[in-house]
C-alpha cells in the first residue's frame, strides 16, 4: 500500500492543535527534525514532538536532520514514533542507528539520502534497512523545484534492494510529479506545500492517495 506523509512542518505552526485536529483520519504524519547544524533550520525539538506524538493518533515518521542521529534515537522511540530514519551522511557507522532504533521498538527504521549521495552507499546495510528516504531537492532550501534525476535513484536504489525495501521521495512532490515517483518504484511520499497550501488539507492528502494507487496499477 503507497503511503502519504504530510509534513507537519508546512502546516499552522501558530496553532497545531488545530492543525492535528484538521487533519484527523490520515494515514500518517511526517515530522522534520532539524537541528541547525547538518541543516540551517531549527524545527521541532523533543518536547513539541512528544506532544504531537501524544496528542494525535495519527502514526508518524520522523525524519532525522541533525548531526548526531543516534542521541536522538531512544528519546524517539519511548515518544511513540513508529518509524525513523536519519541521514547517511551523519552517520559513521549507520548500523549503529539501525540497531539502536529497532532495539529502541520503532516499528521501522531506515536512511535518508541527500541529492549527491550514491546509491550504492546504501547496499552495505541492505539487509537492515525497512526503508529509504530520498530527498529530491537540495536539504533546508523551502520552496526549490522537484529535481527529476532522483527517479533515476529510486529505480536504482529497487534493483539493488529489492521489492521488500520501501523506498520513499521528500522534497517537491505534488500531483504533477507524482506519477512519475511511483512508476519509478517508490512505495511512499513525503508531502509539504500540496496538502497544507490547499483549501481542504485533508481532500488534498486523498486525492495524492488516490492518484498514487492508480499509477501503481500502471506499473
């Protein structure tokens, strides 16, 4: 089943009670934690995601864009994050993060990869992985264009992992784009700006859904 990952970071920061209660019935909820140091922005820190994991029941994800990934790991996953991934490229040794998060009882662990990381830096933890995050646009910058050469990646990154690896985008994607994502081989998105910049977040976040599912029948 293809998944779709608003990211809360888009939403009504002024207000995310609301925002959480605007967007009841998703699938999932993504949560960008930057540090401003592997990234410029500072966004969410623990108290804010303990909250938000607390508050809603919606699933979420969390996305690690920090330095020091495993300092975050098991304050994480006692908050109730079910999945959590952080960057290859904070990472000396990422099986580290992959058995501290799964000891830690996250339901699935994973690695992010920036634009100009290749691939095969990930087949080494092959066997360890639940799932990859591509980010298809540069890291921090808001706004930049979906960059196409991530497809490429992505149908890569399926010949060399597998079918039981999922692989998702970040960065970009919206439903001009997303059919393409799909017929490449991702299994999920994360989503900013195309559900939180529209007038019904939620119809929004159904609409990618089900645009997602019929191009998998394509493929």
């Amino acid at each position: 089943m293809f998944t779709v990952s608003p990211s809360i970071l888009s939403g009504n920061l002024l207000n995310l009670e609301r925002q959480l209660d605007a967007l009841a019935g998703l699938g999932n909820l993504h949560l960008d934690i930057d540090d401003g140091n592997f990234v410029r922005g500072i966004s969410f820190g623990m108290d804010t995601v303990r909250a938000i994991v607390d508050y809603t029941d919606i699933p979420t994800d969390v996305h690690l864009e920090v330095l020091n990934p495993c300092d975050y790991v098991e304050e994480l996953c006692r908050c109730g994050v079910k999945r959590l991934c952080a960057h290859i490229e904070a990472l000396p040794y990422p099986s580290l993060f992959l058995s501290a998060a799964r000891k830690g009882g996250a339901a699935a662990c994973g690695l992010a990869v920036n634009l100009k990381t290749p691939v095969a830096e990930l087949v080494p933890y092959a066997d360890r992985l639940d799932y990859v995050l591509f980010v298809s646009v540069e890291a921090d910058h808001d706004g930049l264009p979906f960059r196409p050469g991530v497809l490429d990646k992505v149908r890569e990154a399926r010949a060399l992992l597998g079918p039981g690896t999922d692989i998702w985008v970040d960065g970009g994607v919206n439903a001009g784009n997303l059919g393409r994502i799909v017929r490449a081989g991702a299994t999920g998105v994360v989503v900013g700006r195309a559900v939180f910049g529209a007038e019904d977040p939620v119809r929004a976040y159904r609409d990618l859904l089900e645009l997602a599912e019929a191009a998998g029948r394509e493929v």
